[in-house]
C-alpha cells in the first residue's frame, strides 16, 4: 500500500471527509466519475438535479476496454506487480480524454470530476508511477483509492440504487475481486450501509484473476485456489448470519434468500440466464432489474454448455465476457454453494459509480422511493383514486399498476397522444416497456410488463402482427407477478379507455368524480376455474350524452379474450344515471 500514500486512501472512517457531497443550492448537479476498474475503466456524466435526484440520471457514459489486471499480470513473472509503461501512457490519455468530455464538453465543474480506483490499483507496486503520468494530464485531477470495505460499500450502494426498499445479499464481481454485503433497507438502521461495508468481505477472485487461476497448467494450484474461493464465501456468508439474525432465520426458511448481483461477471451470467429464459425471445433488453428463481440461476451447467456451443452473439456479452464466462461460473457455484436456499436473483446495472453518487445524497434523499421522482403530478390523484375505485376490494395488490406504485405515472399517459391513431398508440405503448426509462431505477421488468400491458388496453389491445410476439411475451413475464396480471392489465387499460371518453381532456380529468363513479364485485366460479367481474359505471348525464354505452361495454369484452388462459375470467358491465 506504499504506492498509495501521495493520494488519497478512502476508508470507511475518512470516507465524510474525503468524499465530496452533494449541495441541493450548488448552480451546477453534473457530476463525472471515472471507474478505474481491474477489468475496464468506466466512465459516466451523471446529473443530480433536484428534483430528481434520486434516480442519479446518467447523460453519459463510456467504457475503455483496458485491463489494468490483465496488464499486472502480464508484467509479472512471481516478481513485483508493475503496470508496463504503454499501459501507464494510455491509461492517463484516456483519463485526459474523459475529463475533457466532461469540463469542456458538458460543463462539469472541476471540483465534480472523481476518478477512484480499485484492487488493480491496490496491488500495483508501481502505482504512483501511474498516478504522476494522471497529474502530468490533467494536473489537478483527484485520484482515490479505495478500501476493500469502501469498495464494498459502493457496490452494494450502487447495485441498492435501483429498488426501493431492498433486502438481502448483494454480491459484486469485478475483474480482480468479488464482495459480499447484506443490505436491510427496510429496518431502523439509518446507517445500514455503513455495518453491511464493516461486517461484508472482499475476497480476492474476480472473473479476471480466477480465469488465469484456471488455466493454469498445475491442477494442485487451481484446486486449491478454487477451495479458498469455494471456503471464502462460506465464511463471508456464515459472518453475515451472525451479525445478521433476520439473515441467519432466512437461510433456514423454505422460501430462501433474495439475492441481488452487480458487477460485469454477474450481468454477464445474466445475460446468458436472459439468453435461455423459458419467455423467449425475453422482450426487455436491459439486464438491470432482471429477476429469476434460485432453481433457474443455478443451472450452471447448462449455461456453460451454451456459452461453449453456441457460435453466434450473445446479447449483452462480449467476447471477453464469453472468454471469462468457467470464471464466473466458478464463482456462481460457490455462492450457491455457500447459501443454502436461494429465492430469487435479481441482477443490476447500478455499480461503484452509482453508488459513488448514492453515497454523496442526505439520507432522505438516498432512502426515497425512485418512483417517487416520475409521478411528481399530485394532482392526478383523484383520477388514480378513481381508477382504483374499479377494482374489487383487495384486488389492487402487486398485480396491477397501482400496486407496483404506478398509478400516478399510468394516470398521466392517459390522454397522451389522444389525436393518434388508437392502434399506433396501442403499438407505442408495447414498446414503452423497453424504450421509455430503460434505466430508471424502481421499475421492475415485471413491473414495465404490466404497464405496457395497462397502456396497450387503453387503446384497445390491438396489435399488428409484428407486436404479437412481444405482446404474447410481455404477458407471459406479467404472469411472473401473478397469473391474473395480464388479466387486471386489460381491465384497467378498458377502464381508462371509458374514462377517456367520458372526459376527453386531461383538464377534464379533474372533474371525473362529479362524472362517473364506479363499484365492483368479484365472483368466484362454481368450477374454481375462474371469476366473474361486476362492474357498474354510473354516469352522469351531461357526461353521457351522445356516447353509445354499447361501445363502452364492448371494449370490457375483449378483456376475457386476450388469450384461451383468461377465457374463464369475465367482466360484466352495467350502466346506471349518476345519482
């Protein structure tokens, strides 16, 4: 660690002084952070602007495809770790670039731009040589180095940014190194983050560092490494249980752990899990928020028997993602391994940078619901609470939009595009799911199925025949939430749809309650096969007049025939005056 004393050594008991903080009265909230990674450098333009802050929204970002690990080893022959000139010369032209893009090009201040870096740093006993060929770039420019435990906390900061009340281990596999840490955002620890760095482990095999352990030619070595990798996350997670009781008593329940994975080796094994998933082609590209059960993440085998026959692109992995892909295996096996039930594993884009950028935010701010920053129009309340008014009692859970907390969002697309053609906006709103906030923390893939779904309803539920392959797969991950999903999405979206045309204008939307009322009632089917929805619409007679009730109730028909499983689940309407 000698290299390291001219710059800054962050630590978990320097880490408020050192690290810069976030100022809600500061004229400028763009912020760049540089990832000096041990399997590539990252580079991102983040803009922190209040009021939505919380969802870290990223203008730009970059990735230099240099190793800094592959470059240590290649220089080392059992002698000193040293970065070989070449890769010093390019590793600070890079960082001269990117700082260039960020000052000049985007108007980041200064005092904005972080460069921290990791175990490749850590290890080089030429560091400082690196570190003077950066200041010689761009004199200036702050370099940390951060501590295993800080490193840990970033990873797991970052990888939490996308949820709202997350719980459950959080793993990161970098180039050089792998760490594990147990979050509990929803108890009283308003430090929680601080104790899951203190009592989390670092162990030195990352997807880099272990390839080369497996390719040595002495097998003695690589079972013995493998044994430490394999013992080393049984004594991580035996660690966790202990400061942890609520974790100790999951790892014994039927249900198992929630696990969530960062880092490039880990969102490239989910991108092979993606590959094989059973909804196939998986209609949302982004491996971020990516869910699968503990019994589907552990077919190893299968996915390296895909990684080694299958030819062609892999979306989302590279060649040498493809390359290192026995490394993370490796790594996988001894997680499963080491925790004895796994319930589910959700992978995440968010990393060191985004929770670099977490770590800066007041508590308020970081522990708020990111969903909270695209539903900021209060006044769509009373369309929500008339919309929810539909559904039977207790029939509002995580299965529809309200209960997946998207209520005021659904409400405000509405009357979007109300002048297009219903069928162009019905084909919009499918692909809404993948193109609109594809990296915007809290939504779940789940959760962007049932949206589109509620969205492409409003409009009628009509497809061309090149959306129906998305359409028939957007259900099939809708029904991951709950096989009647797809169901409420339709009846919802036919809801809206009446209401709509009721009030033709968002401006009327306000009055609705003086418009419409509703109340339902659902009926269980004697043959268990299915249920019967009662609607009743009443309506206003100002409201009502000129409009065809038969063309509102047709469009709740269509709900039951979306597709043969739903045909047992049928909606009645009627229509009454308004009282």
């Amino acid at each position: 660690m000698a290299s390291t004393a001219s710059v800054n050594l962050v630590t978990l008991d320097n880490l408020n002084e050192v690290w810069p903080r976030w100022d809600p009265a500061a004229l400028n909230h763009l912020y760049a952070l540089v990832d000096m990674g041990s399997n590539g450098i990252r580079f991102s333009i983040s803009d922190l602007s209040p009021p939505h802050t919380r969802l870290l929204k990223c203008l730009y970002q970059e990735r230099a495809a240099i190793s800094l690990f592959d470059a240590l080893s290649e220089s080392s022959s059992a002698g000193p770790l040293l970065f070989p000139d070449e890769t010093i010369t390019l590793v600070s032209q890079t960082l001269a670039r990117f700082n260039a893009i960020a000052v000049n090009d985007y108007g980041v201040p200064p005092h904005h731009v972080t460069v921290f870096a990791t175990e490749a740093m850590r290890k080089a006993d030429n560091a400082a040589a690196m570190l003077q060929a950066i200041e010689t770039q761009v004199p200036g420019l702050a370099i940390m180095i951060l501590d295993p435990q800080v490193e840990t906390l970033f990873g797991s900061l970052g990888a939490r940014s996308a949820f709202s009340r997350p719980k459950g281990l959080f793993l990161d596999l970098g180039g050089g190194s792998v760490q594990m840490s147990y979050l509990d955002t929803t108890g009283q620890d308003a430090d929680y983050h601080i104790h899951a760095a203190q009592v989390g482990k670092s162990l030195p095999f990352g997807a880099a560092r272990l390839i080369r352990i497996l390719g040595h030619d002495d097998a003695d070595f690589k079972t013995k490494e493998v044994s430490k990798l394999e013992q080393g996350m049984k004594l991580a997670f035996a660690r966790l249980c202990e400061a942890y009781p609520t974790l100790a008593t999951e790892s014994k329940d039927t249900q198992g752990i929630d696990i969530y994975l960062c880092g490039g080796g880990f969102r490239g094994y989910g991108s092979m899990l993606m590959h094989n998933d059973p909804i196939s082609p998986y209609p949302i590209p982004a491996i971020g928020s990516y869910s699968v059960s503990g019994e589907f993440f552990a077919r190893t085998n299968r996915m390296l028997e895909v990684n080694t026959n299958f030819k062609n692109k892999i979306f989302g992995m590279s060649k040498r993602r493809r390359a290192q892909f026995p490394a993370i295996v490796t790594v996988v096996e001894a997680l499963i391994s080491a925790v004895p039930r796994i319930r589910s594993v959700t992978f995440c884009a968010g990393g060191n940078r985004e929770g670099a950028l977490m770590i800066r935010l007041p508590q308020e701010i970081r522990e708020s619901d990111p969903l909270d920053c695209l539903q900021l129009e209060a006044s769509l309340q009373g369309v929500v609470d008339l919309l929810s008014s539909a559904l039977p009692a207790d029939y509002s859970g995580p299965k529809t939009v309200f209960g997946l907390g998207l209520g005021r969002l659904f409400a405000s697309k509405i009357w979007s595009n109300i002048g297009d053609d219903a069928l162009t906006n019905a084909s919009a709103a499918l692909h809404s799911a993948i193109t609109e906030h594809p990296n915007c923390p809290g939504l779940s893939h789940a959760a962007r199925a049932v949206m589109a779904l509620t969205l492409c309803a409003r409009w009628g539920g009509s497809v061309t025949p090149a959306d129906e392959q998305l359409l028939k797969n957007l259900r099939a991950l809708a029904d991951t939430v709950n096989p009647d999903a797809a169901f409420w999405a339709g009846y919802i979206g036919a809801v809206a749809a009446a209401l709509a045309k009721l009030a033709p204008t968002a401006q009327d939307a306000h009055q609705l309650g003086d418009k419409v009322q509703l109340r339902s009632t659902v009926e269980q089917l004697d043959d268990n096969k299915g249920f019967r929805v009662h609607l009743n619409l009443q309506i206003g007679e100002t409201a009502l007049r000129g409009i065809d009730t038969g063309d509102l109730i047709s469009s709740f028909e269509l709900v039951s025939m979306q597709r043969e499983q739903d045909s047992g689940k049928k909606v009645v309407v009627d229509i009454t005056a308004l009282p």
